[in-house]
C-alpha cells in the first residue's frame, strides 16, 4: 500500500504574505473552509505574533475547521510560541511550526547568531512548542542554501526534542530539482533519527521550480508538500498546490504516495475564491486552474479529442471541479435557497440582518442577470464583507459619459467619514475619468500600480470582477468590486482599495 502525502496549504500565511494579497478574518475563514471541503491535511492559517488581526484569524480558523490540522508559525522565541499555542487553543487538531534560519548568509548577516547558538535556539523552541501540542513542525528556513552538515545536525537535535515534522524550505526559490531532491534523499539517509519524523518540503517559484523541486522531493522520500492555491506567496510565489496534487495523482505510474483522500473536485471553486479575496487573477494558460487549461483551440487538437479524449487530455476537466460551477439559482430563488446554496459554499450568516441584506444584493443580481453561479454567490458575498471593513469613504453615486469623439467624463458623489462630497473629471477613458473624479474629492496621494478586469462567468452579462493596486510609501494593498457594470466594480475596487490604505496596520513580517 502506498504511503499518503500530506498536503500542507499555506495560502493563509505564506500567500498572504503576497503584496496586496492580506485577508480579512472572515475571507481567511472563508478560504479555509474550502481547504477543509478538499480534506487538505493541514492549513496553515498565519502567524498568530504579527498582529492582533492575525492573531485572531488563526483563533477563528481554530475555533471553525474541524476535519483539518490547523498550524500556526512562529519564529523560534518563546513570545511567538506562546502566541501561536494561545491563537490555536480551540482546535481539533492543532500544530505549531517554528522556524529559524541555517545558511550561513542567514545566520551571520541576519541573525548574527554563531551556529551552535541556532542549534540550541531551535531545540528550545520546539521544546516550548510541545508543551502546547504533541505536533510541532521545524523549519531551518533557507535550508536550500545551508550546509548539508550543519543541516544534519540541527534536524536531529529537533527530532530528538520533539518535532515530528520537519520541513525543508528553498526560501529563496534557487534550487534545482535533481539537486533538491538529492538534498532530501540525502537528509533521510543520514540523519540518524529520521525515521521519528515526517519530512516535508517548501519551495519558492523564483526560478519557476517550485512544483518541480518539490515533486523531485517527493520522489526522493518527502512525504508533506507544502504548497499555496493558485501558487500566491511571497514574489514568485509558493508551489502551487493544484499542480503538486494533480501531478501525484495523475502520474501515480512515478508516485509510491497517494493524494486519493483529497476531493480534487474542489479544486477549481477553491482557486476561484482564492483569487476573488485576494484579487490575484489566474492566468489563462495556468495548468490545471486556467482558464485555458482544457480549452483546445487547434482542429487537430479537437478532432482528436472528440474521437477520444485520451489523444490530448491527461486529465479530466470535470475531475478538478471545472463543471462545479453550477447554475444554482435566478430571479426566482427564494430566502431559502440562497441561504442552503451559500451554506453549501461555506459561508454562513452571523445575523439574520446580514442574510437579509446579502439576499437583497442578490435580488438586485438577479434582475441584471439572469443565470446566478456559485462565482457570482461568492462575489456578492466577498462585496459584502468588503463593505462591511472599516469604510470610511462610500461610493453614493456615480455617472459617466462616453460618446465617440468626445473625452469621457465622470461625476462621482462619495461620502467620506460621514460627509457628503462631489467631484467631476475627465479622463482618457470612462474608468480613467472615474478614478481621477474620485481623486479630485480624496488627494490620497497614492500610485494606481495595477487594473484589471475579469469576468466572473461567462457571456455578456457576466459580473466583471476588478482589481486595483495602490501603493504609499511602499505599502501596498489591493482592492477589489464586482457589477454586473465594469466602470461601477472599478469604482468599487478604486475605493476599497482607499479604504484598506486609510486602515492602520502594525504588522511584522515572520522573516525579517
Ligand atoms: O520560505 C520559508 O522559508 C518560509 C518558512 C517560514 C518556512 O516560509
Ligand atoms: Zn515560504
């Protein structure tokens, strides 16, 4: 019987960690649920230190997943340990994964810590981490560029401590997967107690390795993948966990583990609300998640595909839950309907004021357009926790005009901190105009860094779902709209954005 991998998503933590890509408690609740719906082994949900916003997220992930282990970081000090087993208390199932840096440019430039001093720091974390859990995970982070004996070293201290995971992470994304995977198989045979804990692996895409260092691993013993949806994290991201499973799964000829507890249905409706929250869209030629990845446009392609679908397709489109996304309710629907359909998606209401007024939403919806998808439920949803952060400026009323031959023109009304204001612009297009009325009433003095626009579904009255990056003094946040009418979402995604850069933020970064 083959071994089963461990799948450890740390689209909370390491994902969050993207510029722009922070979630709100409830977003972070939302995602997790969907983690917990694929049966994801263990969700890493933050790092409980940075803030009492993280601090809290990890607790309400705690306090609702059930089926899953849900893990917090910490660096190894004792203060960050003691806030992780605090933030975890009401889990099922918790873990606590600390970490400290073992290269030697790590722990000279940034630590200044002698290696001996590391090797005792690590051991007294983990050490303080058992008192809270009997599932502790080590990191010896930038392990990819440290001294395979040093390594060997600090990871049997660890074990011998207690960690009964330990996990090697290329931070810095620089390794190549024949090297990685001979580091991993090298680890096993050589540490003398290797056989006490499960090793795993964490790669960073900065060569664009990451699944490939971390499928190499596999091969050579690893048997926990960590891995983020869509592959967000820290630059060019973590390994991405649709393409980790699906390669296990479907490349079982090569595999001697298996990936069959997870509902790889879920795939799809997990990246999509993924990239809803954080408004980091998925590209079209992205494998498996991509909106291309089983489109065949060339008429070859198709008549191979239509005489058997084996000629061009290794995988099946509906096996990663691309038919998911089901047409569920219309104008009709009832109260009842919605509410079953969105506790079916995971979300649930606090109040029945809260179910009244998303329904009223979805009304509103329902009249623009006809067909209601379960995208378009988690839109309405993600636009009403948006609505429902610290706003401090409104959206009131907006009117553009765009006709040939004439620059357009915007008229916007917002309500800022209770106050009711105008502003006219024109601009080179209508959301142009748009964003620059907006201006003309706030001055926010940010940089507009990024605008996109996707349609949630499809056909011409598909909701457009917009993106906009704004950045001051090197912060960076994201905001995000939907409507069925692109220039409204872009005003709703321009002012989010204003809204999430006027919030303060005290938050410490786990690696620096
Ligand atoms: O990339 C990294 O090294 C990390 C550690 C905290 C595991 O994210
Ligand atoms: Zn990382």
């Amino acid at each position: 019987m083959s071994d089963q991998l461990i799948i450890f998503d740390t689209t909370l933590r390491d994902g969050e960690q993207s510029p722009g890509a922070s979630m709100t408690r409830d977003e972070k609740v939302r995602i997790a649920r969907a983690l917990e719906r694929m049966h994801v082994d263990v969700i890493e949900a933050g790092f409980p230190i940075a803030s009492e916003g993280d601090f809290e997220s990890v607790k309400a992930v705690a306090d609702v997943i059930k089926d899953s282990t849900i893990c917090g970081l910490a660096r190894a000090l004792d203060k960050d340990i003691d806030r992780a087993g605090e933030a975890l208390k009401g889990a099922n199932s918790a873990r606590i994964h600390t970490f400290i840096a073992t290269s030697p440019i790590h722990m000279k430039m940034k630590l200044r810590m002698a290696p001996d001093a590391v090797v005792e720091q690590a051991v007294a974390a983990v050490k303080r981490a058992r008192r809270y859990t009997d599932n502790v995970e080590f990191s010896p982070e930038d392990a990819g560029r440290s001294e395979l004996d040093f390594l060997c070293r600090v990871l049997e201290a660890v074990i011998d401590a207690g960690a009964t995971t330990v996990n090697i992470p290329d931070t810095v994304g620089y390794n190549l997967p024949q090297q990685f995977g001979g580091l991993i198989g090298n680890l096993i045979e050589r540490v003398p107690n290797s056989d006490k804990a499960v090793f795993s692996v964490h790669c960073h895409n900065d060569l664009g390795l990451a699944v490939a260092n971390s499928l190499a691993a596999v091969q050579n013993g690893a048997r926990q993948v960590e891995c983020t949806i869509n592959g967000l994290g820290e630059r060019a991201g973590n390994a991405s966990l649709e393409e980790v499973v699906m390669a296990v799964s479907t490349r079982q000829d090569v595999f001697d583990c298996s990936v069959d507890h997870l509902d790889r249905t879920q795939i799809v409706p997990c990246s999509r609300l993924v990239s809803s929250i954080t408004g980091f869209n998925v590209q079209p030629n992205k494998a498996i998640v991509g909106a291309n990845a089983f489109a065949h446009e060339s008429g070859i392609h198709q008549d191979g595909v239509l005489k058997s679908r084996e000629t061009y397709e290794i995988m099946r489109a509906e096996d990663v839950g691309w038919s998911a996304n089901r047409m569920v309710l219309g104008k009709h629907s009832g109260r009842n309907a919605f509410r079953t359909r969105l506790q079916e998606l995971g979300v649930s209401f606090a109040s029945e004021e809260e179910l009244n007024d998303a329904f009223v939403r979805f009304k509103e919806l329902a009249d623009k357009k006809h067909e209601i998808f379960d995208d378009d439920l988690q839109a309405l949803v993600t636009e009403a926790n948006l609505e429902a952060e610290n706003e401090r400026i409104k959206l009131v009323a907006l009117r553009v005009c765009s006709e040939t031959g004439e620059k357009p023109h915007a008229v916007v009304a917002l309500n800022t901190d209770g106050e009711e204001q105008s502003g006219e612009a024109d601009g080179g297009g209508p959301v142009d105009a748009t964003f620059k009325a907006i201006e003309s009433i706030v001055s926010s003095g940010t940089e507009l860094q990024l605008y996109s626009v996707s349609n949630i579904t499809s056909g011409t009255d598909s909701q457009g779902e917009v993106t906009v990056r704004l950045e001051q003094d090197g912060r960076i946040v994201n905001g995000q709209g939907a409507d069925t009418d692109i220039v409204i979402a872009s005003a709703k995604a321009y002012i989010n954005a204003l809204n999430r850069i006027l919030a303060p933020v005290d938050r410490q970064h786990p690696q620096v």
